[in-house]
C-alpha cells in the first residue's frame, strides 16, 4: 500500500511538473512574461530544476552544424568555416556552395536527431554558434537577413518535445577569441583587445537574451568558447582582459533578461581558472570546463573541483571525448562522482568517435584531396581542381549521407558516454543495430 501511494505521489509531482513545463512554454510561445521559478537555477554547486530537484547535465553537442569544422569533413589544412567555404567555392562555385550550405543547415540536425538524442537518456544539447549568424556577415550562404534565430528556433521547438535542455554557445566570436581554427579567427584573439569587436559581442548576446528571455527550455547562454590559447606569448595580459569581457557581456545580458544562467569558460581551452578571480558578481553563474585527454582520474581534475568548490558554483564539462571507450566511461564515473555535469564532442560527424557516424561517399576522397593540396597562387588551385561535374556530385551525396537516416549509430560511443542505445528510434535499421547492440 505504501509503494502504491508513493508510485501515486511520483506520477501527481510528474505530471504537476510537466503541466507547468507546458504553461511556460506556452507563455514563453506567446511571449508573455515567465516567472523567475520556472526556469533552471544555480543553488550553490548544483542545478536546480522548476521542480525543486536537481538537474545533473548529461548530453551532447551539435558541433560542425552552424560552425563547421574541417576535420569533421575529413579536411586536415582547411579546418575552419571561412576555409572550408573558400575549397567548396573553389570547386563548385560561390552560389552552388550557398545552396549547399542551406541544404546542409536544414538536413544535417533534424527533428529525428533531437528525437534520438532524448531517446538515448540524454537531458541537456549544447548548441555551438557562429556570431555572424546574428548578422548581416558574409557566413554560410547568406550575405543578409541570416538565419540565426530562425535556426536556434527549430532547435527549441524540438528540444521542448523531446523535455531537453539547450546551451547556447557562442563558438566563435567577433575578432576571434581563441585565435585558432575553432573561433574561425585570424590567427590571435582580437576580441580580447578591439572595442568595436567587443560591443558587437555584447550586442549580440543582448539581443540573444532579449528574444529568448521568456524561454525556460534554454539552460543558459556560455558566453564564448575556448578563450585564449595556449601560443601567446602575452597570454598573462591576456587572461587578465577576459574577466572584465565576461562583465560587459553579462551586464548587457542583464539589461533584458534578469533570469537565465550565463556559463563562463576559462582561458586556455577552457583550463586555467585561476584568472577568473570574482565568481559573485552574478547570482546566475555557473563555470564550463574542457578536456579531452589524460588520465580518466579525479586527481587530473583536481584543479576544476577546487575551483567549483571554492566559488560554490556549479561545474560543467561543456567538451569531452574523441578518446577510447573504455577512457570515457571511466570518465564519466569520475565526472557523476564528483558532481561535474558533462556534453561529449561531438553528436555527428564522418566515420566514428561521435554518436551518429556520416558515412561518407566515395566522390568525397577527391573533395578531401583538393582541400589539402597547394593554393597559394590561382594557378595551383586550377592545377588541383577536380572534374567541376564530380565535384557537385559529391557535395550532393555527401548531403545525403549526412541524413539522420543513412547515418551510422556509433553503439559501444553511445554507451561509452553514458548513454544507451535507442533501438525503437531506428526504423528500418531496428535490426541492424539490434545485431550491433549485441557485438558490443
């Protein structure tokens, strides 16, 4: 009898919950004001739910959709999303690659992916982000009226089905803040030390904040991603700049919305918190940490435990992976055990090391070895140049291959990550990954 009442009260506090997700998500659809209490909290180390529980990040990332990277495509040279449109518009042409990169916003992340996702026992996507999306920049296509909004949107709208959580994350940001391929920078972190570059940068993500103010689906807004790397030699001066940055950013956040959480990263690939000296200047503040290597131990996180239990702010590993198994899923032991939420890098991409694996088409190798050949002068660019017909074909298929549908589940990643392997979502291919599921 007991057990029965408690079942009882479970499914009342359930449904209570879901009934208030759905009245806020109606309000925040009509625009209408949302109360503080209906989005996610920071209560000291933990996130707090509407509900009153603990919300504990488990998810993954949708990187290489809105800021592509070239290793994604197998590229080695041309590994940002400035470069990558400079080798599709050599091979095919500057408006042939706008309508490539429409097709590919509207088919690599779908409904079916978000739907996947969930299904896996994920709670929480993180959403990497071009600034220029948010623009009128030359940036995937369109030279005007970009698609920023309307994108994020889609996402929203499929997490709100699926009762999953969304990071924004500005991947990169106007200048550059990371001064490498990832920030699609040139080469140094000019956002660190232009005016102009910073108030773009706020701007931004005022006007991010104002349209999404009243959408309690959206976790929190991570500032910028990465700052600072590792090859300056005035990486002190640097890191010093970073935390007034952060300081504009979410003043100009707070401007329009007063209650989402805004995510702060460290300098040197999201690792060095020591420059990051005040942690209470917003109560709405959480810390991203990265990793992708050495020991799976607490021990070699050291460093982030210290600082989350000195600022008594939650800790969130934003990146992780590309690593074995075995490493991972002793990782996430160590991240669950030590409260450290995590998204693994990254949902899809070619080949493997991810959730959905792109199996890409034979024309690709020809794509792939254009990319890597000399083009320092027009004439080594017409020396490498492969058949122009060949080239749309594989541009074309790759489009195709990157469909939820033809996509491989990468099963022992899925469960390596610490999550499982959603057979029933597979349609036609139930029995294909029911046949992987038991090889590994």
């Amino acid at each position: 009898m007991k057990k029965t009442i408690k079942n009882l009260c479970l499914f009342c506090s359930l449904l209570l919950s879901g009934c208030l997700f759905n009245a806020c998500s109606q309000a925040a659809d009509a625009g209408e004001e949302v109360p503080a209490d209906a989005f996610v909290r920071v209560k000291g180390p933990d996130l707090i739910k509407p509900d009153g529980t603990k919300l504990y990040i488990v998810g993954t990332n949708l990187g290489n959709w809105l800021n592509p990277e070239g290793y994604m495509f197998g590229f080695q040279r041309m590994t940002s999303p400035r470069l990558i449109n400079e080798v599709f518009s050599e091979l095919v042409g500057p408006y042939e690659t706008a309508k490539f990169w429409k097709s590919f916003k509207d088919n690599y992340i779908t409904e079916d992916d978000i739907h996947f996702i969930a299904a896996s026992g994920a709670n929480t996507i993180r959403l990497p982000f071009h600034y220029k999306l948010f623009t009128d920049e030359d940036y995937m296509g369109l030279t005007s009226n970009q698609d920023g909004f309307a994108r994020v949107d889609s996402v929203v709208k499929w997490a709100k089905a699926n009762d999953l959580y969304v990071i924004l994350d500005m991947h990169d940001a106007p200048g550059g803040q990371t001064g490498d391929n990832i920030d699609d920078s040139f080469g140094y972190p000019w956002l660190l030390e232009n005016e102009k570059a910073q108030q773009v940068f706020c701007d931004i993500w005022r006007n991010i904040a104002d349209y999404y103010k009243n959408e309690p689906v959206i976790l929190g807004y991570e500032l910028i991603n990465e700052p600072i790397a590792t090859y300056f030699d005035n990486q002190e001066e640097l890191n010093s700049k970073l935390q007034p940055l952060h300081k504009k950013a979410v003043a100009a956040i707070r401007e329009v919305d007063p209650n989402h959480i805004i995510l702060i990263g460290a300098p040197q690939w999201n690792s060095n918190f020591s420059p990051l000296t005040d942690t209470d200047y917003d109560p709405q503040l959480m810390f991203t940490c990265h990793r992708y290597g050495g020991p799976a131990t607490a021990e070699a996180i050291e460093g982030f435990i210290s600082f989350r239990d000195s600022s008594n702010r939650p800790m969130y590993m934003g990146e992780i992976g590309h690593n074995t198994d075995k490493w991972q899923a002793d990782f996430v032991k160590v991240m669950k055990d030590n409260n450290i939420g995590y998204t693994f890098w990254p949902y899809k991409k070619r080949d493997n090391s991810c959730m959905m694996g792109i199996v890409m088409p034979e024309e690709w190798e020809e794509v792939v070895r254009f990319a890597e050949a000399p083009n320092h002068s027009f004439q080594e660019i017409r020396d490498a140049q492969p058949d122009r017909v060949k080239a749309r074909v594989a541009l074309d298929k790759f489009l195709e291959q990157c469909k939820f549908a033809n996509c491989e589940p990468q099963v022992s990643y899925i469960n390596s990550i610490g999550l499982k392997m959603p057979v029933e979502e597979m349609g036609n291919n139930r029995a294909e990954v029911a046949e992987l599921i038991k090889e590994n």
